[in-house]
C-alpha cells in the first residue's frame, strides 16, 4: 500500500500524540513493506524532504499569512487554502492508495483528489473546548466539522472521543475504534530499583492537562508526605512555570524537578525510575503516555475523565481519581502511596494490559486490515 499522512508535527520536531503516533505507525508500516510519505508543515524557512528510517517526509515551508488580529478568520481559511494546494502536489506525485488526516485544528479543508480520505479522531479542538466548559471558536468549530463531513471514512482512538466528538458537532457519523499503540520491546519493564517517593508527570505543559490541579493540590501531599516527589518531563514554558509555583511554598519548591523533554530512549528508564506516573488530563483522547508508563510496569495514577476507563481497571492496574477538587486529589494520591505492596502487585499487570490490549504490532495490524478493506 502507498499511505500519505498529513502532520504537522513528525518528529522530532516539537511534537504532541499526533506526531508520536504517526511516526509509530509510520514506521512499522515501512518495516512491513508498505511505502509511506508524510506531507506537513516543518521547521525551516524553506521546503525539505528528508527520510527517516525508511518514511519519506516532506517539511512543508511555512507560509505565515498575517494580517492582523482583527483578520485572523481570515488567516485560518487562507493558510489552509494554501496548505491545500500544497498538499495537492504531493497527492499527485505520489499517487496514495489514501490519505490520512487527523481532526485537530482541520488542517485539510477540502479532500485532496480521489483517493480514500481517513479523518482519524485524537480530539478537535472543538470537543477539547466541551471538556472544559469553554466557548467554541465559530470558525474553527466549522472548519472541523466540515473535515469530519468531508471525511471517506473515520477513525478513532477511543470510543469515548468519537462519542465526545458526535456530541460536540451535533452529528452522528459511523466510525471505527482502534486504540493508540505503544513499541513493548523499547516500553519495558527493567526491574531496577525504582525510588518509592518519586511520581512522574509527563505531558505538554498546559491548564487543560491538569498542571494547576496537580500543582493545587502539592502543599497537602508534601505536608503529609516528607519525602514525596515530583518529576515533571515536558517542553518548560518558563512564564507558566513560575505561575505553577506559586501555587506551592517556597520550602516545598525543591522536591519539584522540572527535567524538561527528552527523547523516548532515555525516557524509558525515568519511567523505570518511578514508583507512579500521573496523568491529571481534564481531556484526553487516549494518551500514549499511560500505555508507555504501564509497559514500563509503573502504574498510572489517572482523571476519571477522559478515555481512562479503556486504559485501566481502577485498582487493578491502575488508579482513578477525581483532579478538579486539589483537596480530594491530594488525599487520593497519599491513600494510593500508603499501600505500596499493592502498587508492586500491579506491575506486572500494567505491562500484561498494554502487551494484550495495546502492542503496537497488534494495533499496527489492526490499521493494515482497515486500511485494505477500503482501498479493496
């Protein structure tokens, strides 16, 4: 098969669960013989192609049409008229049997030639917006939703955000589910000896990832718990840093680590370091982030909100908690930590839970069945 994805964000440029996913998925498919170009905007002044591990990339140059804050509507539909004539080029030199985009942002707003067009849901802004109780932006709600209209087929990573995404557009649409994948030969559980007192947050630095509930709710823990710590490994953004803190005492401001990004070699082993992760998220679609922790054997301390309930058993192999309240989310977080022969127990279960349900050569097979049903 021949597959053009669009991405805006392949690594290793700055990269979110699009960009992670679509480079797994990439390159698996590459290593099974099928031929694989990814098309989006990069981080040069000028358009490049590059191949990565057998994908072939074209970095789009970035043409930033500004005309002013007023105008900005106009510089949505402008940019992606654009980014469409762009992406139309490459659909005719490279002749996919489809092309596949994602729902975030509508980076497509018009299908690219006759090729099957696979919209693949990991949360639009839209929906992201109906999480957490914000006003739709009018313009971009349209342009999202005509990217789902205008979709051949739909894809999504969770049942839970095809169903948030119908609610949010007021739409129904049929859809198939196939879960987010994560690489268990890298993801591995290294038995080393693991500090009991440090929990891992990884994730982009942002309110509706749950930092300032998380960070709300630090004075209790670290009160109650001399020797809890945290370890925080994301992209820093200095000014919302310094706000974060001040939701914490100074005497408490040493047992916060801000690591910073890291690539996925050496992010292995803090999660191998860690006694928990957490993922405090008010929206998720379903995060690659808990199903590497708990390949790693490092349970995951997750909201109730969000795709959760198709990630964990709460108690078995992971934790549910309530992230909106600091006081309930503190006492949650020191109850878990109290029993730690509980927490040992479900290591092994966390990494049996992503080996069954969330391989990436298991859910790989599951996007080559579909993808040759539809091009049949």
């Amino acid at each position: 098969m021949r597959i053009l994805y669009i991405c805006n964000e392949y690594p290793p440029v700055p990269h979110g669960g699009i960009g992670s996913f679509t480079k797994l998925i990439a390159e698996k498919l590459v290593l099974n013989n099928h031929d694989v170009l990814i098309v989006g905007y990069g981080d040069k002044k000028t358009t490049y192609r590059e191949v990565l591990n057998g994908v072939q990339i074209v970095r789009l140059k970035n043409t930033n049409f500004n005309f002013g804050t007023i105008l900005n509507y106009l510089n949505m539909v402008i940019s992606r008229v654009a980014f469409y004539n762009k992406i139309l080029k490459y659909v005719a030199e490279f002749k996919p049997d489809l092309v596949e985009t994602y729902d975030w942002s509508a980076p497509l707003i018009f299908k690219p030639g006759k090729s099957p067009l696979v919209t693949r849901l990991h949360g639009s802004n839209t929906a992201f917006n109906l999480y957490i109780g914000s006003k739709k932006t009018p313009l971009l709600y349209w342009l999202e939703r005509k990217a789902i209209r205008q979709s051949d087929y739909i894809l999504s990573v969770s049942d839970h955000i095809a169903e948030i995404t119908q609610k949010s557009f007021g739409i129904k649409f049929p859809h198939r589910t196939i879960y987010n994948g994560v690489d268990t030969t890298h993801f591995i559980n290294k038995r080393s000896r693991r500090d009991l007192n440090r929990v891992l947050l990884v994730g982009r630095m942002h309110p509706y990832k749950g930092f300032d509930d998380l960070f709300k709710a630090m004075n209790y823990m670290f009160s109650n718990h001399p020797t809890l710590h945290f370890q925080i490994i994301c992209t820093v953004i200095e000014s919302y840093k310094n706000k974060l803190l001040t939701y914490v005492d100074s005497e408490f401001h040493y047992r916060i680590e801000f690591v910073g990004r890291i690539p996925n070699h050496v992010l292995v082993d803090y999660y191998n370091q860690a006694n928990l992760s957490i993922l405090t998220s008010r929206a998720e679609a379903l995060g690659i982030i808990p199903l590497e922790s708990m390949a790693c054997g490092t349970p995951v301390i997750m909201s109730n909100r969000s795709a959760a309930r198709e990630i964990i058993d709460d108690g078995i192999d992971g934790f549910f908690t309530e992230t909106t309240n600091p006081e309930v989310l503190a006492n949650r977080i020191l109850e878990i930590l109290k029993d730690q022969d509980r927490i040992d127990l479900m290591r092994e279960k966390s990494r049996t839970k992503i080996l069954q349900k969330f391989s990436i050569e298991q859910i790989l097979q599951d996007n080559i069945n579909f993808y040759k049903s539809i091009i049949a």
